[in-house]
C-alpha cells in the first residue's frame, strides 16, 4: 500500500513532516512502514501487505486513512485530487493503490535533470534538513549503498494483513 506525498511547491518540509504524521497514524494501526524519495517532488510511505486483500479494499483502507490525516491535519493537507482546490496544501494521494496502477520502484532513476533516483531511507533520515525528494543521484548513489544497508532490503518479512488495521482504523473515526 503506498501514499504519496505530493507538495504544492518546492518547499521539501512540509513533505517531511506529512510523512512522520501518517507513520504515526500507521503506527496507531499497527502497521509496519517505510519511506523512501520519489527522485520528484515527494515522498512515498509504503505499507508490504501479504496480499490477503485486493485492489479494491486496498484502495478503501488508503482512502480512509488518508481522510482521517486530512481531518487531523486540514490546514496543512488535502486529499482533494485536483490542484486548484488544494489551497496550497500537501496532497496525500492514495491513486497508487488502485488497479492497473504504477508507482516508481525504488532505485529508479527519473528521468529529470541531475538523474534523481527514488531512494529507500530510514525514517530518521527525514531529520536531516538537506533531504529533499533529489538528494540521491547517479552520482552519489553507490557512495550511500557503499556506507549503509538498503532500509528496505527485509521489507517482505514485514508484510501484514489489513484485518486487524481496519478495526483500530474504525476505533479512530
């Protein structure tokens, strides 16, 4: 299940911060997360599902998910899908989750200028003021994979089912 944080601007702080908000929501449902760039503007937040549910209560569990941030978090962000509406707030996007769907696979480069490439991080990474959605290039990349463990390289041990999560997720509307 992934949410994309998509920002209104190039300002990468309020992306940050969005994302510690819906990891601390995910957490009060017991759901395992993980974060990485998008080699674009935002952030990606990932929950590894066992693949017990399919498209359509994947997408309903996101949809609800991000309502309730929104609802906590409405003067910062939206969940509204067109631009002109959002006010200038974060969009939390849950299209990903969708049938027939693509999202950027982490590593990949993008094809932007400087060669971004969306990469899986630690959550206290977002700490550091200097991340941004491009930190990691072509040309840094294989200094960071050199220095430090993929954050993502056991993610499929942590794959859950979304039954336990629906019910602590209607105990928190």
């Amino acid at each position: 299940m992934i949410f994309d944080l998509d920002p209104p601007g190039d300002d990468f702080e309020p992306v940050r911060f969005e994302a510690r908000k819906l990891n601390e929501l995910l957490g009060e449902l017991e759901l395992p997360t993980h974060v990485k760039t998008t080699g674009s503007p935002g952030l990606h937040v990932l929950v590894p599902l066992d693949r017990s549910a399919d498209f359509n209560a994947v997408r309903a569990f996101a949809r609800d998910v991000a309502a309730l941030l929104a609802d906590r978090e409405s003067k910062r962000l939206t969940i509204e899908q067109r631009k002109n509406k959002r006010q200038g707030r974060l969009y939390l996007d849950t299209g990903r989750n969708a049938y027939a769907q693509t999202a950027v696979a982490p590593y990949a480069v993008r094809p932007l200028a400087g060669a971004p490439i969306a990469t899986p991080l630690e959550w206290n990474e977002l700490s550091d003021n200097d991340l941004d959605a491009q930190s990691y290039t072509m040309k840094n990349i294989l200094r960071r994979l050199g220095q430090k463990e993929d954050p993502w390289r056991d993610i499929r041990r942590h794959a859950v089912s979304l039954d336990a999560a629906r019910e602590r997720l209607q105990e928190l509307k």
